[in-house]
C-alpha cells in the first residue's frame, strides 16, 4: 500500500486525540490497482471531525483552510491542491419517495456497508496498533482483482436508497479499463431505473460528463443504454438505435454509429475537449425526426443536421448544461457536420470553402475532427476515398485561407462609414449594404479588402437612391 507524509500526520493526531481514523475510498482503491496516489483523500473518524481536521490544520505549514459542515458530520482541510476530507462514521436510512437519508453514528463497519461499491469499501488503519492494516469486509480486494463491479450490500436496495449509483456503476466500468458489472448489479440497475428520476439533473450530468470523458465512452454509452438509464435522462439518443427494412433495403444503426464516433473523436482527444464529445454524441440526434424511404433511394435524412441542432439548447437546458459558449460551440458543429462530407461529394469551389470557413470560425478544426470521426464505414476502400476527399477539403482551405483571410471576417466597409458616407442615421438598409457586401466577398466577386468593398458600397448606394455626402475611399480600414 502506497504511503503519503500526511498520513504520520493522521497517525500522531489519532494518539493526540484518542480519535481512531481510517483512509478509505478512491485512495485505497487506486493504490491496490495502479500504485498512483490521489491528491483528495477521505478519511472516517469514530470521534469528533472538528476537533481532528483542526489538529491536522496545526500540523500543516501555510495557513490551510478548514470547512466544518456540523450537520453532516464533515470537515475539510485544504491546502494547496491537497485536499484531506474528513467524516464520522455513520449510517445512513432512506424513505421510498426521498433521497435525503437519515443519518446517524456507526461503527466502521457500518460506515463501510454503506458505501457504494466493495471496491471503495476498503479502508487502511492509521492507528499506532494496526497501521497499515487493510479492513476488508465486503472482498473488495477480490472484486479489483476480478474487475468487477459490486455492491456491498443488495444491490436492488442499494440503487433504490441512492438512484444516483446505477450512474456510478456505469461510470466506474467505463473508466476501469476491463472492468464489468456483477450479474446482480446488473440487473438491480434495469428493475430500479426509474428511481433516476428523482435524481437532480446537475448530478446525473455530472456522472455522465465523466463517463463521455473517459478513455473509451462507448463502453459507459453501450451500457447506459442496454440497462434503461440513457432512456430515462437523454432519450434523444437512445432514440437513435434500430434499423428499418423496407422492400430490402435497410439503413445504418445510428445509436451505434453515434457511439462509435464518440470513441473516434475521443481517440484523438488528448486535451479531454467534453464539448467535443457532446458535438460527436449529438451529431446524428435530428435522424429520427427526418427518416424517410424513397423506393428508388432508399432511406435518407435530409436536414437532420439543422433539425438537430435546433434540439441541442432543450438538451442543455433540461440536463442543466451551461447555455452560453459550450452550447452554441455544440449546436454550430451539430449543424455543420455534414457540409465537410457533402464538400467531398462535389467540386470543391472556393464558394463554398470561403462560406465553410465564415460559419464554423474558430472551430472549423474541431468541426473537420468530427467529420473524419464519423468516417465508420468498414469497407476499408470507401474509408480511404472518404478520408482522401476530405484531405482534399482541408488543402483547399488552407489554400483560400491564406489568399483571403475569411475566417471570423467582418465587411470591410462597417457600418459607420456607410452612415458617414451617405449622410444617413442608423436603419435597415445599412444591415442590407452590409450583408450584400459579405456576400459578395464570400462568392469572390471581390476581395476581402476596403478599397473594393467601398466602390460595391457606393454602388449599391446608388440602386438605393443614396447620395454620397462625404467620400471616403481614401480612408484606410482601421481608420
């Protein structure tokens, strides 16, 4: 077991204090599996919270901060990113239509039996006269070694008490690499589903942000699904799974096609971009909506990206997800995720590179990550002319890009030189001169640039019946 200086710390208070304390949770857990140590450690205590984190506070040179919740047996030491929460041993009672427990003090053994998992129900002993001892009383040991996924206690009970861990369960398998649910887990998550419900919003996101966060989500993604949860908090994307067969003809499983991009743009994620991923769960969530079966066709989804996209802001706001950037950054890249691809199936004109490039803006690179991403085709020689094409896009992007510097453009002409050059007060017909002009440079009828952009001004000043009252062409832009 992986030791830490603060623990002798523990060790002599416990003496100081006649306190018992135990390390229990993530640490012991991440020690017996992967030998690294955690920088936020839980402790149980079978004495009094407030007295022991204060003591420990003494201990510790620069002035750590130290946070009592009275009424929840807790205490929290902080210093610098070290993080020591400490909390009685307790256990916990529940009535069926609540999630707040009745509370009160217990043995050890107690507090262990209420915990989550056996994997996290493992405490060490910081006491002089057992030290180092690892308390095992639930085979957590056994179950890291068999990558197994346990309650310690009835799981049917234990989901109904705190329908938050079926969430956790799931987690913890996509996170531990091999890991599985236990038969009885299992099935205790199918027959206590529903009880999510009473869960908040912010809590199940933030179990589901982690499992989308983690090395492979497809394995979290699959199994939120085949247990019912997905159903009961984003049914959008379990809406997703099936396929239909008309006179033959059948279309791609989109659920798993979805799951499939999540892990691809994962794959190539090394800086954790959650918004990403939300972008790759959400792409395909407007085809249900959209499906439709021609006879000569066969089965297609026009529109679904807008159709899509337009559903992402109830998505966020039901789940209690932030609507300001991390919204709008999703919806865009929901919408646009299909014009790369549908670049690749014709001429790519500078047109439509240039219009490409002004809509997506900063996030053009994201958007081509999650278009290559849902390349999930298995015939390998589609594959390769699918990747082959969209290499072709980018090059001609960089090759518009560096000629006509359109991303994140605004006209050249601004609306204070139209008012000033035409001797008008603020009104519609300037939005008019100004959107002509974008599009005009956007279709390279002229340059992005002030001098052209003014004589297309002046001109369609004068379709509009203005008079130029003060002649500006000589002005730079910045001026």
């Amino acid at each position: 077991m992986l030791a830490l200086p603060v623990f002798d710390l523990i060790a002599e208070t416990v003496e100081q204090t006649a306190i018992p304390a135990y390390v229990v949770g993530g640490y012991v857990r991440d020690a017996l599996l992967t030998g690294k140590a955690k920088k936020d450690l839980d402790f149980v205590l079978l004495g009094d919270v407030k007295i022991f984190a204060e003591k420990i506070a003494e201990k510790l040179t620069g002035n750590p901060k130290i946070t009592v919740y009275r009424n929840f047996g807790t205490a929290m030491v902080k210093k610098d990113d070290l993080i020591l929460e400490f909390v009685t041993a307790r256990k916990e009672s529940y009535r069926p239509d609540s999630r707040k427990p009745y509370v009160k003090p217990a043995s050890l053994e107690e507090d262990l039996k209420r915990r989550d998992f056996t994997i996290n129900a493992m405490a060490v002993s910081l006491n002089r006269n057992d030290y180092g001892t690892l308390i095992d009383l639930f085979n957590g040991l056994q179950d890291l070694e068999r990558k197994i996924i346990r309650t310690p206690t009835d799981p049917f009970i234990t989901f109904s008490d705190d329908p938050l861990r079926m969430m956790r369960a799931v987690r913890f398998v996509a996170q531990l690499p091999g890991f599985q649910l236990s038969d009885e887990t299992y099935e205790a998550i199918i027959a206590n589903k529903e009880r999510l419900k009473i869960v908040s919003a912010e809590r199940i996101t933030d179990e589901f942000n982690k499992i989308l966060l983690s090395r492979k989500p497809s394995v979290g993604l699959k199994l939120l699904f085949e247990t019912g949860l997905l159903d009961i908090f984003l049914p959008e994307v379990s809406a997703l799974q099936g396929v239909d067969e008309v006179e033959g003809k059948t279309h791609k499983d989109n659920f798993y096609h979805t799951v499939q991009v999540v892990d691809n743009v994962a794959a190539n994620d090394k800086e954790g971009n959650l918004w990403l991923r939300w972008a790759a769960l959400l792409h395909d969530i407007g085809k249900p909506a959209t499906k439709r079966f021609h006879p000569k066709n066969g089965w297609s989804f026009h529109g679904h990206e807008l159709v899509g996209s337009k559903m992402v802001p109830k998505i966020f706001r039901r789940l209690h997800l932030p609507l300001g950037q991390p919204m709008k950054y999703v919806r865009k890249l929901v919408r646009l995720s299909s014009r790369p691809i549908a670049l690749t199936e014709e001429n790519v004109t500078d047109s439509a590179v240039r219009r490409l490039l002004f809509e997506a803006g900063n996030e053009f690179e994201d958007l081509m990550t999650l278009c290559e991403a849902d390349i999930t085709t298995k015939n390998k020689q589609r594959e390769r002319r699918y990747k082959a094409n969209l290499k072709k896009v980018m090059q001609k992007v960089k090759e518009v890009e560096e000629r006509d510097r359109i991303r994140n453009f605004q006209p050249p002409v601004s609306g204070d030189v139209i008012m000033e050059t035409f001797g008008i007060k603020p009104s519609r017909v300037i939005g008019e001169i100004k959107e002509a002009i974008k599009e005009a440079i956007l279709e390279g009828e002229i340059p992005n640039a002030f001098e052209p952009a003014y004589r297309l001004m002046l001109q369609l000043g004068k379709e509009k019946g203005l008079e130029v009252k003060k002649n500006l062409s000589a002005r730079k832009p910045e001026e």
